[in-house]
C-alpha cells in the first residue's frame, strides 16, 4: 500500500469515528469501537507521514485525497 492510499485511509478512518465518538457519549456507554477506529486511523496516518520521505504539507493533502479518488475510479 503507498503512502497516499494509508494517508487517505487513514483521514477517512478518523472522520468516520467522529459520529460514533459522538453517539456513544450521548448514550452513555463506552466508545469502544470508536475508539478502535480512531487508533486505526492514527496508525494509518503516522505510518504514511514517516513512511514518505519529503513528508506531506497540509497544502498538499486535498491533492493527495484528489489523486487516490481518481486512482480509484480509473
């Protein structure tokens, strides 16, 4: 797997955990899996900052997300 493929993964993982963080709190029980997601999720991303020798900009990233969608649907 490339690095920008674990970088948008990994963005999508923890935006995604976002609304099941929130359910769980609002019903009082543990956000177990949510907080699965979001370990999975930063996994995915520090792999993908450490792994890609020039880094990414955050100028960069919505062209990264841009190139994976177009990957994907090509």
């Amino acid at each position: 797997m490339d690095t920008d493929l674990m970088l948008v993964l990994g963005l999508a993982v923890i935006v995604l955990a976002i609304p099941a963080l929130l359910a769980a709190f609002s019903e009082s029980r543990p956000p177990r899996m949510a907080a699965l997601m979001v370990l999975v999720g930063g996994i995915l991303l520090a792999l993908a900052l450490t792994q890609k020798p020039s880094g990414y900009a955050f100028a960069e990233v919505p062209d990264v997300i841009m190139r994976v969608f177009a990957r994907v649907l090509n």
